[in-house]
C-alpha cells in the first residue's frame, strides 16, 4: 500500500515545483511592476510572497534589496531607525542572492549602489565597498556601463584620473545595442579622453 502512495508522491512532486515556480514568477513581475509605479509596499508584499514561493531565487532576493535601496531613498530624513532596518535588510537580502548565485554581476551592482547611496550606514570605507562591489560586477559583465559609470564616478572622487580613462576605455570596447541611455557614457569617456590629451 505505501508504494503506489510513494509513486504517487514523485509524480506529484515536480508538478508542484513548477506551479509554485509560476506562482512566484507571478508575484516577482507583479512587484516589479508595482515597485515601477513607486508603490513600494505592494511591492514589497508581492516580492515576500514570491520569496516565500522560491527562497534560493536569486532574481527575486536582488529585486528585494533593490526595492530596499529604493525606499530608503524617500524616507523621510527622521525615520534613521527604519532606514537603517531596511539597509540592513538589503545586505541580508544580497548575501542571500549570491549564496544562490555568485556569478549574477546585478547583485554586486546594486550592493555598490546601495553602499554608495548610504555613507551614513556603510561607514569610513563605504566608498572602498562601493568600488569593490562595482568592480566585481563588471568582471562577470563588463557591458554594465551605467554600473560602470558609477564606478568611475568614485574613482574620480578619489583623484583617480588615470584608472578611471583606463576603465571607460575598456568599457567602450564591448558591443552596446543602439540607445539614447549610452549618451552620457560615451560623453564621458571622450571628456576624459580629452582631458588627457588624447583627441580621437
């Protein structure tokens, strides 16, 4: 008698994997959709659900922490608790994501911003952070030219000239699909192109 219930079991096993698979797919776009429209906690109760649907997927977890990053922005500059709850929230949330997946360059991107947005909370070495995450997100995907862009921005705070030349010109290397976002890289890069004496 227990083994047809075992057979049973088995074949049922991979049929509720993947309608909790679309449930939580459902959810995530649903949050994004809500989080688009600026309206953070419905965003945040969809992502918990799709968490709690799929906890090891890592799209869902950087989303999450992304929201995060996105809230502490527009709490109100008393709520320092609540910031610093939501803060500590994100780094949870992106450890999470590259315990699943160490090779995903978004979640080393929105680690570096949510450092770089944060001084108060990421400390002394918040910009040193910030670069490290950046850097480790164009090592898995150099195309990354708005990440880029933030990391080179750090470096010339930093006096940085020369590392931050080097690495728009590795940026601007790699193939881009035709947009009007590429504007200001490529400006960039030829502003310091022409600030070294380099005319091309």
């Amino acid at each position: 008698q227990a083994y047809p219930l075992i057979v049973l079991l088995l074949v049922l096993l991979p049929f509720f994997y993947f309608v909790a698979l679309g449930m939580a797919n459902s959810h995530y776009d649903k949050g994004m959709a809500l989080a688009r429209e600026g309206r953070v906690q419905e965003a945040d109760m969809s992502l918990v659900t799709a968490r709690r649907l799929t906890p090891s997927d890592d799209r869902v977890l950087i989303a999450h922490a992304d929201l995060y990053r996105h809230a502490i922005a527009v709490l109100p500059p008393d709520e320092f608790a609540g910031k610093k709850a939501l803060y500590e929230e994100a780094l949870w949330l992106l450890d999470q994501a590259q315990q699943a997946n160490s090779l995903r360059a978004l979640t080393f991107l929105v680690r570096g911003r949510l450092y770089q947005q944060n001084p108060v909370f990421a400390g002394e070495n918040g910009n040193e952070l910030a670069a490290e995450s950046f850097r480790r997100a164009l090592a898995l995907n150099p195309r990354l030219f708005e990440g880029r862009m933030e990391y080179v921005s750090l470096l010339l705070q930093a006096g940085k000239k020369d590392e931050a030349l080097q690495s728009m010109d590795e940026g601007v290397r790699h193939y881009y699909p035709n947009m009007p976002d590429l504007i200001p890289f490529y400006s960039l890069t030829a502003k310091l192109r022409r600030e070294a004496g380099r005319v091309e």
